[in-house]
C-alpha cells in the first residue's frame, strides 16, 4: 500500500473544507495557499472528490469548494479510494491472476491485514481528525531549518 500525493493533498483538502463554514465555498486558489498544494495537484484531485460525491463546486466569483454533504461523516478510506487506484499492501490481491495464489501461504496474511487498514481507516472520520486540535495541546518546536515539528503533549488515544 504506497499512498501517493493525492492522497495526502486530498486530506488536506478535505480536513480545510470540514473546518469551514457550510455555506461560503473556499476558492481554490486560497485553499491552496492555505495548506500548501500546489494548484496543478488540486487540479487532478478535485474531479476524482466530485466524481466520488465527497465534494461539490460552484463557478463564479463566489464559487468555490464546499463539502457534498456536511451532516455525512467522510472517513479517511472513503478519501484514499477515491484519489488512488491500487490500495492493496500487495499486487496478488489486487487481482487473480497471482501465479502464486494455489500455492501461496502468505496470501491469508495479506488478505488479514488488508482487511484490517480499511476497517481501521473507515472508522477515523474527518472531524474526529479536526477536533484533536481541541482535545489536545500540540507544542510547536521551529528547528534551525525553518521546519516545524509538532510533538503531542498527551497520548491519549483520541479515536475510541
């Protein structure tokens, strides 16, 4: 399972838009200003998000990207299934064609754990993403390479 920058610009994406009003569409070009996308990546995610109903557009002035429906909780798979074409931590489960697959004792294991990140990626939501800012202090430390390190001052697990 390698997932690409679309997925993580997709999130980001995605987790601004939750912030934000339900009304008021956020222009592309500020979004991308605001989390840092370059616009030739939003360019390639936006229609994969309006083709899997996760957000919608509106042209104009005032148009922009709102979420498709605020009141359903978007999850984190819903997210990376639909900017990505290949999810599978291996090729074999991808298809049948495995040359392997009769005699392949990994298989089972490979089915597990596939099985197992979708769950676990289906059930953290958006907003259960957007509210660790609130449930949590994050001590921001500026490293002499002008990066930012964010480290959490509790270990409190925030999905369960």
């Amino acid at each position: 399972m390698n997932l690409t920058a679309k997925s993580r610009y997709a999130l980001k994406i995605l987790l601004h838009l939750e912030k934000q009003t339900k009304t008021s569409p956020v222009q592309r070009a500020a979004l991308s200003k605001a989390e840092g996308i370059p616009i030739e990546y939003m360019d390639q995610i936006i229609p994969l998000l309006k083709k899997s109903s996760l957000i919608k557009t509106s042209q104009g002035p005032k148009g922009g990207l709102l979420l498709q429906n605020y009141e359903k909780k978007i999850n984190i798979w819903q997210i990376f299934t639909a900017v990505e074409k290949h999810l599978y931590p291996v090729q074999c489960l991808e298809n049948s064609n495995c040359t392997q697959d009769p005699s392949c004792s990994a298989q089972a294991a490979w089915k597990i754990i596939y099985s197992k990140i979708k769950k676990e990626l289906s059930q953290i939501t958006l907003d259960q993403i957007n509210n660790i800012d609130k449930k949590t202090k994050l001590k921001i430390k500026k490293t002499n390479n002008n990066t930012h390190t964010a480290r959490c001052q509790s270990t409190k697990d925030y999905f369960q």
